[in-house]
C-alpha cells in the first residue's frame, strides 16, 4: 500500500512539474518569435518596413472572427474581434511592378512569420476576388494590441472557408513575386 502511494506521490510530483515547465516554456517559446515589424519587398516599387503605429495609418477594418478550423478541419478558439489593415491596401502603397499587362496575374505573395510559418495569396484572390475584402493584418484583438501568443503583428485569410490555415502569427515579412514567365 505504501508502495502504491509512493508511486502515486511521484507521478502526481512529476506532472505538476511538468506542467510548471511547460508553461514557462511555452512563453519563452512565444516571446522569441514575436515581431514588431512587418517587411514588404519583392516586385514592388516601394520596399515598406511598417511598425505598428506605421501600419495605424492605414485605413482600419475590423472582422468579427468565426472560431477557426485547422486544414484538417479540426475546430479552434476563434480569434474574436480583430482590426487591422487589408492586405490589399498594404501592397497597393507597396505599388506593385507590372512592365507587361498579363504580369498581376502571374503573381503571388508570399507571407511569412519568424517561426519559418509561410502561406501565398494569388494577386488574382486579393484583386479579383471576395477573399482580398477578408486577407487582413492584425494588430489587435478584443480591442488590445496582440498578446505574444499572436505577435505584435498577424494576419488572417477571414473569408476563407478553414481559417486556421491561413492565420499567420508572427507575421514578418510580406514578398511580392512573379512565379512565372
Ligand atoms: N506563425 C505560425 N502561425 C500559424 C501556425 C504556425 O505554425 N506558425 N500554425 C497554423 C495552423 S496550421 C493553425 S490550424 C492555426 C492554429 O491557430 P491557434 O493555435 O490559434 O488555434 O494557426 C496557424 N498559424
Ligand atoms: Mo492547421
């Protein structure tokens, strides 16, 4: 019997550590990912590096967030409330670089976060599609600027149909490119 509560004792000692640890991980995790800054480069004429107040400047949307659904369909916490700046408004002051007229429909962008997450967007959906009313970069949630787990900066596609696969936390860098002759 005392056997039995002994092993008991350690499992129950091993799990709260293990659970302590993991939690200030975690955050250490986050924190080392977070971005301040989001770059814009690629086949623009305007290379951007907006902060957050710079990104305020931009017309503001905000989007009652659904809960969000992984690629495998599998349903999240949703993201709430969020304001942010369209990313068609972002790469319009970018100015994007078309010498010939079928070049937009060649190109993609790429968006990418410090963690190595990355996901593209069509010109075609963004200029020529309900889903650039919804691709948005967000810096705040519920009315507050974003908390680690998120970044100072993300970015979700709204209208896509499983919103988890396009949700960029972290997002850091926003490239334009011709993937196509
Ligand atoms: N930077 C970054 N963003 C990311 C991911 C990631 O690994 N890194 N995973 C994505 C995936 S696959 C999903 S389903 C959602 C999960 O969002 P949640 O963790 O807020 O539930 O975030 C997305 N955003
Ligand atoms: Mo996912």
């Amino acid at each position: 019997m005392r056997k039995i509560f002994g092993i008991f004792m350690t499992a129950v000692l091993i799990s709260v550590y293990a659970s302590a640890s993991t939690e200030s991980h975690s955050h250490a995790f986050m924190q080392k990912f977070v971005t301040t800054r989001l770059a814009v480069t690629g086949d623009i004429k305007n290379n951007l590096n907006l902060s957050v107040d710079d990104l305020k400047k931009f017309p503001m949307q905000e989007i009652n967030m659904q809960p969000l659904t992984c690629q495998s369909g599998r349903k999240l916490k949703g993201l709430g409330k969020i304001k942010g700046v369209l990313l068609k408004d972002i790469l319009e002051k970018a100015n994007i670089i078309s010498k010939n007229h079928n070049d937009v429909k060649k190109m993609i962008i790429i968006a990418s976060a410090s963690d190595g997450y990355k996901v593209i967007y069509s010109w075609s959906e963004v200029f020529n599609s309900p889903i650039g009313d919804g691709a948005m970069i967000f810096i705040e949630q519920n009315n507050k600027p974003l908390t680690d787990k998120e970044g100072r900066i993300a970015m979700v596609s709204s209208r896509d149909k499983r919103t988890g696969a396009r949700h960029v936390r972290w997002l850091q860098k926003l490239e334009v490119k011709k993937i196509i002759d």
